[in-house]
C-alpha cells in the first residue's frame, strides 16, 4: 500500500479513538471541565503532561531546529527541558496546594486584586493564541503533505476532531485523550529514530548511536566541504548572547506556561502532584534524547541524498515530488548545470529545506516502509492536537471562569458556566484554525514567541507569589502588564515591521527573557514602595509552603481590599 493509503488508515483509526475517549469522558459540571474532578492518577497525568507540553513544536520542529542550525539548535532542547524541571520542582507542587482551576485564578486570590486577575487573563490568551497557532499550523502541513489536501482543509479538520473531545469531555476528556496521544507520539518519534540510528550506525538505541557513532563526525566533515561552518561549532549562527537569552526564556517561559500548570491542578493531592511531575519528565525525556539523532542523522541523509545528484533524477524521487507540492522543499538549478548544489548562501543553493519538514520527511529519505511514514504523519497529528486541546481549554477557563463566573456572574449555575467554557472553547478554535491557516512563522518559531511571552508575563509574579510575600497586587499589575507591553511589542516590531534588533542584537525569540528582568525588577520595585499585602495574605503565603497536602482558602478579605 503506498503512504497515502497507509496515512489514511492511521489517521482515521487514531481519530476514531479521540473521538471514543472524548464521548465516554463527557462531563456535566464545572470541576470535571475544567480540573478533570481532580481524580486523574499519577502515572496518568504524566503521559497528559508530557502529551500536553510536547507539541508540535517538539515532535517536528525542535529537531528540524537542530537539524538547519546543527548546535545552536540545542537552544530549544536546553530551554525547553530545563524549563520543565523548573517547573515541576519549583512552582507546581505549590500551585496545586493552592487548590485553583487557573493560573490567572492564583494570580487574582493572591494579590487580592480582579485587576491582576484581569491582566492575567490577557496574558494568559495571549499566550495560548500565539502557542496554538504553531499547533495549527504543525495540523496544516501534515495533512498537505501525506494526505493531499490543502492546509487550510487540514486545519479545518484538526479544528473539527479538538472540537469534539474538547467542548464534550472538558479537561477530563482532554487528559485521557492526551494519554492515547501521547503512545501514539512516541512511538512514531522512536521507531524512525531506531532505524536510522541501526541503518547509519549498527546501533539501535538512538542516543547511543549519536554519541558513539561516527555519522556526527562525518557530518561535521561533509558540512564543512560544502562551505558551511562545522555543524557541531558552537555559536557559528547565532551570538552566546543570542542563544543564552533564547535559552532562559525558553526556560522560564515553560515554567509560566497557564496550559501545562493547569494539569497539576487534576491530580487529587500535592504527592501526586510530585509523582505525576517525575512521569511526565521521564515521558518527556524519552522523546527529547532521541531528538537530535533524528536531527543530524536526518540532515546526513538529506545532504547525501540529494547534493552533487543529477536535478533530474532528484525530481523524480516520490517524496521530492510531494514536498515540492507543500513549498516546504524547493529544488533548482541556479548555475544550469544540471547538478543540485548545496551552498550556504540561500541565494546559490539550489537546495531550500523548511525546518518542520525534517522529522516528517525522514522515514521517507532513509527508504524506511510506507507504513513508518504513514505512524510519523499521525504521530505529528497527535502531537499538535494534544497540546492545542490543552490550551484551547486554557483560553476557555479564562473566559469562562475567571471572567464570567468570578467577575461577570458570581452565581451562575454549574449548567451555565459549562455552557459558557464549550462556547468559548469554539470561538478559540476559530481562531487557532485562522492563525494555523495564515501563520506567522515556522512551527518552532511560533511556539517560541508563546514562550517568550509566558515568560514576560507569568514567571515572576508566580514565582514571587509563592516565595515572597511581600510581594503585593500593584507590583503584581505594574509588572505583568511591563513586562508584557514590552515582549510583545519587540516581537511584533521585529516579525512584521522590520524593526531592527536594537537590544543588544537580541532576537524575537529571545526577548522574553529581558521582558522577564523587567517585570521582575518592577514587580520588586513597585512592591516596596506600596503597602504590604493584608496579613491574611501573607499568612496564606507562609501557610502555601508548609508541609502537607491539605487545600489553602483566603480567608474573607473585605471589599475595600480588592479592586
């Protein structure tokens, strides 16, 4: 059968088992939409986790990443890994001891402000929007390539399945979902990343074969003849500066991402909390050790498969012809030589290869069989519809949660806040799938900024939250909403207006780490110079770092101590 037909058969037997879990995980009140009744085990919020945090970004576009920049690429590993360790040993056994449905829900009860509960919503959807674009997008390109449909047809379906499960099962059919997901995933990262590591090297176990293996040598040798820096020459395509400031945002911004510390929020204690943590990094693990065999091994391949070979041959290759049809891979004969000619300069090069089509297309290069190409396609699938579920439900709970119920309508029923997060989770879709048909970048990149942002916005007043409590309402606001402003106005400046990188020749994708400084500096600043927090906010503080799982209440706190 040939890799359409098998994509067909995976894509369809994958959806069918979303769609399964979606009808048998519905739900009919608000703590089962959006906590999953705080009932989910250990073991089993760790495949949510890691299906959660591992995107599409992480499945297609990290190791296309390393692939294209070789190690500098190693940002987003670094970044990304690092950033979930921070995360689950420095924030989310606190966070969920304070006992919230959301990120903006702690950031509103413990500055005792619905201003920096308002703020914290903004921040929060522009994180998830900017995040579930790349999702989108990642949905887009692989329904293009294997099942040859347009993108936007590929978005609208993706949009489609997320609907169903999402707007039924709420975050309890979302978890179970994203466990399926999550096997399917990695086992279709693992089993290309097995044969390419036993077809180059004779070893099967990926991370093995890329340290002891002579292929990254050869690859440095092969990269360097064709005119390129050494592919494993730190630095050679970005500044250190560059790449440290990618590097902490990366980090810190994993650390504030609302749609991964909402699923602390659905284990039943602070223990599991832990527990599920440790799984989720294991599961994490397995997929982000493989990730640069399949980036360097794949970058071998592609440069012995097609450099110096004659263009009509190459053309003539099936799977050129179909990523041709994609433009994520284009071909051509700049000097009329017949021959395909790798160059560094993008101007020369009769080669141009897009990031996120890397793991994609590496079955198809090393001649694996139909039926590996076709599991990769649906793990890709998998990977981008468990992370966009998750965070359409954040951008649902924002609205409906800690707008409508805690603002608009305190006493709405279970029955009409329910009704109001299926609504919202529809309308964040249509957006998502608008974003995933037009976007603003590669997959990676993408996912980036939603970093960057995270990192600007939530990081400091979460992490002050939970360690000082001092810290009060109108630091909380002056730095969410400084450090925001100012991340989101170099992105946009430097991605759509040309503007040039005029701090310290920092990218967009780094930026989020001085946004960070700032709203750290000012959270501190402005905190000190106003009156401290009541004190049954500061002994909430004290009590939310004691030991024990039991669950924190503020005690009643008058209306002339809030907004």
């Amino acid at each position: 059968m040939t890799v359409e037909v098998w994509t067909t058969i995976f894509v369809i037997l994958t959806f069918m088992v979303y769609l399964y879990i979606g009808w048998r995980a519905r739900v009919r009140d608000s703590k089962g939409f959006f906590v999953a009744e705080r009932g989910v085990p250990a073991i089993a919020n760790g495949a949510a986790t890691a299906a959660d945090w591992m995107s599409a970004a992480s499945f297609m576009g990290m190791a296309g990443i390393i692939s294209a920049l070789g190690y500098d690429g190693s940002i987003y590993l670094m970044g990304w890994t690092g950033g979930y360790v921070l995360l689950a040993l420095l924030l989310a056994p606190y966070l969920r001891k304070f006992g919230k449905y959301t990120v903006p829900d702690f950031v509103g009860d413990r500055y005792y402000s619905t201003a920096a509960r308002l703020v914290a919503v903004v921040a929060a959807l522009f994180v998830s929007i900017t995040y579930v674009a790349g999702q989108m997008q990642g949905v887009g390109i692989v329904f293009s390539r294997f099942l040859q449909v347009p993108v936007g047809i590929g978005v609208m379906i993706g949009m489609v399945i997320v609907a169903f499960f999402a707007i039924l099962g709420g975050m309890k059919g979302i978890t179970w979902t994203q466990v399926a997901q999550y096997i399917i995933l990695i086992i279709a990262y693992l089993i290309p990343a097995v044969a390419i590591a036993w077809q180059l090297t004779g070893n099967p176990i990926p991370q093995l074969a890329f340290t002891f293996g002579d292929v990254v040598g050869n690859l440095d040798q092969v990269w360097v003849d064709l005119g390129f820096g050494a592919y494993t020459e730190p630095f050679a395509r970005k500044s250190m500066l560059d790449v440290l400031f990618i590097t902490i945002a990366l980090m810190v911004g994993t650390a504030g991402l609302p749609h991964v510390i909402v699923r602390f929020y659905t284990v039943p204690n602070v223990r599991a909390a832990r527990y599920s943590a440790g799984w989720a990094l294991l599961f994490i693990a397995i997929l982000y050790t493989s990730a640069p065999t399949i980036a360097s091994f794949s970058r071998y391949n592609l440069i012995t498969t097609l450099n110096n070979q004659p263009l009509e041959q190459v053309q003539q290759l099936d799977w050129v012809q179909k990523w041709q049809t994609t433009e994520l891979l284009t071909l051509k004969d700049e000097n009329q030589n017949g021959i395909v000619e790798w160059t560094p300069d993008e101007k020369t090069s009769d080669i141009s290869i897009h990031p996120d089509m890397i793991v994609l297309s590496t079955p198809e290069v090393a001649k694996l069989a139909p039926w590996v190409v076709a599991l990769v396609a649906a793990g890709g699938l998998a990977a981008a519809l468990s992370t966009a579920s998750g965070l359409l439900l954040v951008i649902s709970s924002s609205v409906a949660h800690d707008i409508y119920y805690k603002l608009i309508n305190p006493n709405a029923t279970e029955g009409q806040r329910v009704l109001v997060g299926r609504i919202m989770v529809g309308v964040a879709i249509l957006i998502a799938g608008y974003f995933g048909i037009e976007p603003p970048g590669f997959v990676a990149q993408v996912v980036a900024f939603a970093f960057g942002l995270a990192a600007a916005s939530f990081f400091p007043v979460i992490l002050l939250g939970i360690f000082d409590k001092r810290t009060n309402r109108e630091g909380a606001i002056a730095g969410m909403v400084s450090g925001l402003l100012f991340t989101t106005i170099y992105i946009i400046g430097v991605k759509f207006y040309s503007m040039p990188l005029w701090f310290l020749g920092v990218s967009a994708e780094g930026i989020g780490t001085v946004g960070m400084l700032i709203n750290l500096v000012v959270t501190l600043v402005v905190s000190r110079l106003t009156p401290a927090p009541p004190p049954e906010i500061q002994a909430l503080v004290e009590n939310l770092r004691a030991p024990g799982d039991a669950p924190l209440a503020l005690t009643d706190i008058g209306e002339e101590q809030l907004d």
